[in-house]
C-alpha cells in the first residue's frame, strides 16, 4: 500500500473515531460535561467581543428590515393563530377568574392617575370632538335615533299623505314642514349638547374623573373572565388577533412607522455597540447558569431525536470531514508517517 493510499486511509479512521468521541460526548446522559464545558467557554469569553465586533449596523437593519417589513406569515401559521385564538376563548369562557386577579386595584390606580397626568392629551381631544366634523355628523345621527324612538306619538303624522288638494291637506302639509323643522333643531341642539357633554368629561377635575373611573373598576374588576368572554364568539376572537396581523402587514409598509421602527434599532445599536456580550446577557437578566439550564433543558432531547433519525453522525462529519478529506491534511499525514516510520 502506497504512502499516500495510507494517509487517505487514516484520514478517514480519525474522522470515524472523531465523529464517535464527538458523538459519545453530546449524548451522555448524566452530567454533560461536554455541553457545559462548552456553555462555560462562550460565557467567560463572550466578554472579550463587543457587539459592534459581531455585528455590525448594515446586518442589523438589513435583518429587521426582513423580519419587521417584508416576512409574512404562511397559512399554516395563520391557521395556528385561529386554533390559538380559539383556545383562549374556549379557556376564558370556563374561567373562574376575577379582572382583579389580573390587574390590581395597585395598578389600576398607577395607570388611571398617570392617565390623568395627561392634561395636553385631555384638551386636545375635547377641542377634536367639537370641532371634527365626523363627529358633529355621527351626533347627528345619534340624535335623530334619540328623537324617532321617544316620540312614536309622530311617526303617524310623518307618514301621512298630504298629495290630496284641499284646504285640510294645505293645512296638514303645513303643520309636517313646521314638525320636521322643530324636529331638525331639536335634533341639532340634542346633537350640540351631546358632544358639549362628552368634551366636557375630559376636562373635569382630576379628583371627579377619578373617582368616577374607581367607581367604574369596582363594579368592573369583580366579574369574571367567563362574564367577560362570554360576550364574544370564538370567531370573533378567531378574526380579532387576524385583523391585527392583516392591520400589521398594512402599517408597517408606511414609511412613517418604518423609519421609526428603523430609528429604535439605531438608538439600540448606539447605546449597546460598546458593551460585550456577557454583559448584554447580564442587562436581560441571563447569567452562566441561565445559559447551561437551557442548553440542558433542549439539547438532550434534539440529540437524542437526531441520533434516533440516523442524522447525528452526519451532521457531526459535515462539521469535520473538510478538515479529513484535504489534500493538505493527507499531505501532512503522508509526510509524517515517512519522517517517523
């Protein structure tokens, strides 16, 4: 056997022996030294690498500009999020649960009196809602409602015939032009005062519309969430978390929301591109042994599965074998068996 079949030969028993001490190394079941060897290597060094040094500002945008702006979700997941939606729907329904187990009279009363702080806000929507005239038409529309069901007593007089000649039409017809303009001020000044009232709401004191909102959270926060639920359908709440998707893939085409979306990614990258990696681990909370939990608690488990499919072997080879099936790595094996046999 030539030198060099002998060299190609022993390249490959290393790769078959490697391949095995890797594999034998993943899978051991009691104290996975390997694995945590591993994790305890990329956690110590990681504070030697910046975040600038990994990556660099480009690769950041160019990743959220794919996943923000241009990734859509296939039907699968679409479907998913229906199966989801209806599933907490079908939770809450049989919920026992009070609104106050979920939000405390503690923090409902940060969130109200911090809304409450928002005096500019306050003003800004009571000058909206009497001078926007969409809302001026709705009011309208409101008070034309209001009057037609509380004054059924009319409706006979609206509807009566006044195309006959005759003095007793000429009155009539007079008397359904004067009805329809009183109604028709009525209706503008219930719409007036309709709209006056709800503007004035946002500018009472704050001790008023406090107490009036904790007055509201009383009788609120001790329903329960099947109380709640059982207003809506599962559809409903199926095409609910849709709409929001389908509302999503519309925003976020806008230029306004992506160039805002684009300036948080630049304040983040400025304010963390100097900190290491350990230490951007450590500001979300994780620390060494976060990291090890969570490699223990799922890589057994996808190693397992992998080596079951008769897929591990492969994968491990496809990380080595380059290094086995060189030219240059024969050559220097050829080369040291001829200096040392």
């Amino acid at each position: 056997m030539s030198k060099q079949d002998l060299a190609q030969q022993f390249a490959q028993a290393l790769l078959l022996e490697q391949t095995r001490f890797i594999k034998k190394q993943l899978l051991a079941e009691q104290n996975n030294s390997y694995i945590e060897k591993f994790v305890h290597y990329l956690y110590t060094h990681s504070e030697q690498v910046l975040l600038k040094q990994v990556i660099t500002f480009q690769s950041l945008q160019e990743v959220v500009q794919k996943y923000a702006f241009e990734l859509n979700l296939g039907p699968e997941i679409l479907e998913f999020i229906g199966v989801v939606a209806r599933r907490v729907h079908q939770f809450a329904v049989n919920s026992q649960t009070q609104i106050n187990e979920l939000l405390s009279d503690n923090s409902f009363e940060l969130w109200l009196y911090k809304v409450l702080e928002l005096d500019q806000l306050r003003h800004y929507i009571h000058d909206n809602l009497q001078h926007n005239p969409e809302v001026k038409q709705v009011s309208l529309q409101l008070a034309n409602q209001i009057l037609e069901s509380n004054t059924p007593w009319l409706d006979h007089l609206r509807r009566l015939n006044t195309h006959q000649s005759g003095l007793g039409s000429k009155i009539l017809s007079f008397i359904q032009d004067q009805q329809q303009h009183i109604e028709l001020k009525l209706e503008q000044q219930l719409a007036h005062a309709l709209v006056k009232q709800l503007a004035n709401l946002f500018l009472l004191p704050n001790e008023e519309l406090a107490d009036i909102s904790l007055h509201l959270w009383e009788d609120i926060k001790q329903r329960t969430l099947q109380e709640a639920f059982s207003q809506f359908q599962a559809i409903d709440f199926e095409e609910f978390f849709i709409l929001v998707y389908e509302t999503w893939r519309q925003l976020r085409q806008g230029e306004y929301l992506q160039q805002v979306v684009l300036d948080v990614v630049a304040g983040f990258y400025d304010y963390f591109s100097d900190y290491n990696l350990q230490e951007l681990l450590q500001s979300v909370g994780l620390n060494e042994e976060d990291l090890y939990q969570e490699a223990r608690r799922f890589l057994p488990y996808t190693l397992q599965a992998l080596e079951q499919q008769g897929l591990l072997d492969g994968i491990i080879q496809e990380l080595i074998s380059p290094f086995y099936s060189s030219e240059s790595t024969h050559q220097f094996i050829e080369q040291f068996i001829q200096e040392n046999l």
